[in-house]
C-alpha cells in the first residue's frame, strides 16, 4: 500500500492539487487520504474508483504508477 500511496501523492502533485482538494474532489476525509498517500490504510475498491476519478484516471493506470 505504500507504493500505491506514494503513486496517489506523485500524481496529485504532478496536477498542482493540495490534498485537502483532492480529498474534497473525491468525497473523502482529508485525513484518511493522508493515510492513503502514507501507505497507512487498506483502501477499497470503491475508495480508489473515487480517487482515480478525481484524478481522471483508470485504477490501472494508478497500479501501473504504483509498479504494482
């Protein structure tokens, strides 16, 4: 999970967004999508449909950021 978090981070910042916007963006706590991007928690499917879709991208694509 640590890489995928890392992933989400590289990307957010490539695009400029702080993480309370991504968070917002979507639809979860600013502190959970710390955990995330700290490799803290195992995050659901459903959770990462939400980030990938505020950061328009495919899951895959975020896996394959990842070297998952």
């Amino acid at each position: 999970m640590v890489d995928l978090g890392a992933a989400i981070r590289k990307t957010r910042k490539k695009l400029g967004l702080s993480q309370e916007a991504l968070a917002i963006d979507a639809g979860l706590d600013r502190s959970y999508m710390g955990g995330i991007e700290r490799g803290e928690h195992n995050i659901s499917v459903v959770n990462m449909q939400k980030i990938a879709d505020a950061l328009s991208l495919k899951i895959s694509k975020l896996f394959e950021k990842a070297d998952l």
